[in-house]
C-alpha cells in the first residue's frame, strides 16, 4: 500500500474572493477557472480557487474544487505507481471521491474515464453508458476547458473508439491518440498523465521504440521535486529493456532507488549484477 501517494498533493490555493450577483445556473469565463453555480436571486461572496500549484507547473487545471484538484493529483499517482494507497481507501475509493468532490473537473474524468478503458476495456462502441458519459466530457471541455485539457479529451475520444478497431488489427486511431499525447508532452513536458496513457498504449501496440523514446524526450525537463519523477526511469527502463538494451535499462532502473525509497531496489540490483 502507497501512503506516500496522500502526502503533499498539488491543489489549489484559496486567496481570492469576489462579490459577484447570479439568478440561475451560470458560467462565467471571467473567472479562472470558470464557476458553475446555481443560486437563488440574491448576492453572494463567492471563493474563488485559483490552481496554482498547478499553474506553477505549467498544468492549469479547470476546476472550482480544491479536494478535487487533491484527488486527482492522488488518482494519477496510485495509477502510475500501480498502487492501492491505504490513506485514501485505494483507487476504487479515491475514484469515488475525485468525482463527488467536483463532477465536472475535466481532468479528474479524463483520468477515470481512461481509466475504465485501459483497465476494462470499456468503448464507446460496446457500451452506451460510457459514450455518453465520453460525449458529455467532450461537450464540456469545449464549453470551458483549456487547450491542453480539450487536446486530452480528443486523445482519450481516440483510444476508446479505437479499442474496438484494435481487435481487428486496425491501429489507426489508437496511434492518433498517442500523436495527441505527443502534442501535449510538446508543450507540457510535465505532465504525467499524458505521458502514462501514451506509454500505456504504446505497450498495446507493441511500439517498443515508442515506449523508449516518449519517456526519453521528457526526462531531461523533470526534476526530483516533482511527484512520481522516480517513475520515469523505472518506464524509461522498460522501454530500454524492450529495445534489448539492458546494460542501459539496468543503469536507468538502478536510479529508481536512489531518488525513491525503497532500499530492496538497490539490494536485487547489487545481487544481480554479482551472477
């Protein structure tokens, strides 16, 4: 279990209020990010969260929600490490509580939404309930995402429809998809997200040279103060090791344990290379 994946999670800074008169259910762009409030006719204070945490690191997220923001950033750990983190109940709990704490977080459904996908297999194609919930994403990141969130939802619309094309040998729009990731890791090199489904559905392809180089590109713009930043070696390992070169994918997998506490890493590389 993963304790550390609750631990000085990125979120938004509460700082700035504003007096503001609503009538009905409203969006106002004027705010970053936008407000969806229904209210009563009356003036209200109305808090508004701006993500600095996040915009610090050049990944502005759309949400009104601080614990959302938390969670999601939580969420994205427990996948990329593959773990349950006990402290939040697990993925399935930290799931449940990323969509009650904003259900419209763009970001947040994204990363369930792919979620579902790359675990399940769920598609649009075999499943209504899903596309639906893909159409609404898709409506609503044009409505008031940002850029690098609309390009997020494009890349996931791709996947999903082409889990179904892939079981006919027709790759074409999973590859898509992965351009889109591509596009956005051009510009936002830190974000993990894209970065795990485009490694992800490199694997499913069996793009060995992918799974090496996406990671590669990116490395030299992360540094030990970013969250999960261990992990990058551990999948540009992989992707090294896919491509037989294991002389380097040990070296890569070696740095694991020295910028990630796991003192076992060391010991298993230490008694391998002695054979």
């Amino acid at each position: 279990m993963a304790s550390w994946c609750a631990t000085n999670l990125r979120d938004c800074k509460r700082n700035s209020y504003s007096t503001i008169s609503l009538t009905d259910e409203v969006w106002d762009s004027a705010y970053c990010p936008p407000l969806i409030l229904t209210v009563s006719y009356r003036e209200i204070p109305v808090k508004i969260n701006l993500l600095e945490a996040w915009i610090d690191i050049g990944l502005p997220m759309t949400t009104t929600s601080n614990e959302a923001a938390r969670l999601y950033d939580a969420l994205l750990r427990q996948y990329v490490s593959w773990s349950d983190c006990e402290v939040l109940g697990g993925v399935d709990t930290t799931i449940d509580a990323l969509k009650k704490a904003d259900p419209d977080c763009v970001m947040g459904r994204v990363l369930t939404l792919g979620l579902e996908a790359i675990g399940t297999g769920r598609s649009t194609a075999l499943d209504e309930e899903y596309a639906s919930d893909l159409a609404r994403l898709l409506e609503d990141a044009n409505k008031f995402g940002n850029e690098r969130e609309k390009i997020h939802v494009k890349a996931l619309n791709l996947f999903t429809s082409g889990l179904q094309l892939f079981i006919f040998s027709d790759c074409s729009e999973m590859k898509q998809a992965c351009v889109e990731w591509e596009q956005i890791l051009r510009d936002a090199p830190t974000d993990l997200l894209a970065l795990k489904f485009a490694h992800d559905t490199y694997f499913y392809l069996g793009d060995r040279y992918a799974i090496r180089d996406s990671v590669a590109r990116v490395l030299p713009h992360w540094n030990a103060t970013i969250p999960c930043y261990s992990y990058l070696y551990g999948m540009h390992a992989f992707g090294l090791e896919e491509c037989e070169e294991y002389g380097q994918a040990e070296q890569e997998a070696i740095k694991v344990s020295e910028t990630f506490p796991l003192k076992f890493l060391s010991k298993i590389f230490s008694r391998r290379t002695s054979l």
